[in-house]
C-alpha cells in the first residue's frame, strides 16, 4: 500500500482526518495509525475511502496495489509494508 500516495489524495482533497475517521466509523487516533502504516485498513475501510475521496481506477491501482511494495512483501523485506 502507498501511504505517502493515500495521504497527498487526502490533502488534495481538503478532506479533514478527523472526517475521514468519521466516515470510517473508526477514532481519529486509529485513522492516525493507518495513515502511518502501523495499522491497515480493513476491506469495508478501504472501500469507504475509495467513495469519499472519489479515486479513479488508476488511483486506486497506484495506492491499494503498489507492485514494488508487493514484490518487497514476496521477497521477505521487513520494511515493506
């Protein structure tokens, strides 16, 4: 997953973390954490982001399916996330 990507659709938005949390139905302090990568979103979470901040296709590919950090979680790195 791409956070640093996630987090530039989110700021482009002018999409408060406080209401994404709330669309999430989750606290601000865990819509914090998943927006570091300590935590990860849920299915039904990332299906609700993906409405709220309106991604395309690609967009969604780019943050959801990044294929270097999937090739780093194939390859055993620790730091991939």
């Amino acid at each position: 997953m791409n956070i640093h990507l996630l987090n530039t659709k989110i700021a482009q938005k002018g999409i408060k973390k406080q209401h994404l949390a709330s669309e999430l139905g989750i606290t601000p302090n865990s819509m914090s954490n998943k927006l570091k990568g300590l935590t990860k979103f849920d299915i039904d979470e990332v299906s609700k982001l993906v409405n709220v901040l309106g991604l395309s296709t690609g967009e969604i590919a780019a943050i959801f399916f990044d294929e270097q950090r999937d090739s780093n979680l194939e390859s055993g790195s620790r730091y991939a996330q």
